[in-house]
C-alpha cells in the first residue's frame, strides 16, 4: 500500500505541469501617453511571477503577455500595471 501511495504521489508532483497552460491576454492601457509609459508597464509585468513575454505598444496603447497560468491570473497583470499607476483591463 505504501509503494502504491508513494508512486501515486510521483506522478502527481511530476504531472503538475501538464496542468498547467500558456496563455496570452492583451492589456488595454489607455494611460500610457509618453515614451518612459511602456517602460514602465513592461517592468511592471515582468516583475509577476509566471509572466514569461511582455510586447508593449505605445501607439496601441496596449500589452500583450504570455504568462503561465498555473502561477499568476489576468488579475494579477491588471494590479501589476494599476499599481505602476497605468490601470489596465482585459481587451476583448
């Protein structure tokens, strides 16, 4: 029972990151209104963890991440960017 138990638990810790999926979100970020404003929204995104690309575009007004989702959420990338004082909401 043990041996059984302790192959059970192998497979899931070493199937965790089937479970976990790549998405990409593009950011509205109607704020960024210079050039230092990508800038900041970029180091803002990288800082979260998960986040694995970050594309900022000034003229846009938007970014769009890559992200792990298994590590951060939409919700985390829009207080990353409202907390560097660029509010953002999911683009549809």
């Amino acid at each position: 029972m043990n041996k059984l138990l302790s192959a059970l638990a192998a497979v899931c810790v070493f199937s965790a990151p089937a479970w976990a999926a790549k998405q990409t979100v593009t950011l509205a970020v109607p704020g960024m209104t210079c050039g230092v404003c990508p800038i900041t929204v970029h180091k803002a995104l990288t800082a979260v963890p998960g986040v694995e690309k970050v594309s900022v575009d000034e003229a846009k007004k938007d970014a769009v991440v890559t992200f792990d989702d298994a590590k951060t959420t939409v919700k985390a990338l829009i207080k990353a960017t409202t907390d560097a004082g660029y509010p953002s909401t999911a683009a549809q």
